[in-house]
C-alpha cells in the first residue's frame, strides 16, 4: 500500500476508500476479480460495438 501512497501522495485511508468504493462500484469482493473483469472486458468484443444488420 505504501507503494501507491508514494505514486499518488494520498493517504492510507483515501487510498482505502477509493479502493472500496471502486470494488463497490464493480459488484467485486476482490481487487483480483475486478482486474479479471477489467481483462476479460478487452479480450471479448462488446456486442453493442459490432453492428448485425
């Protein structure tokens, strides 16, 4: 955690919160899976990109 207080020159505690609330946003108990997520939303193409008419 200190790593990323370094980079950004957050808090540990805001560093805390923004990581909750992005796991909260994402439906994800782990920063793993929201990263799985985040990986699997670019290997697969989004249907509402790719026209079928």
């Amino acid at each position: 955690m200190s790593e990323i207080q370094d980079i950004l020159q957050k808090e540990e505690c805001t560093i805390k919160n923004q990581r909750r609330s992005i796991l909260k946003k994402l439906n994800t108990p782990s920063m793993t899976e929201a990263v799985q997520q985040f990986q699997n939303l670019h290997q697969e193409p989004s249907q509402k990109l790719i026209r079928t008419s």
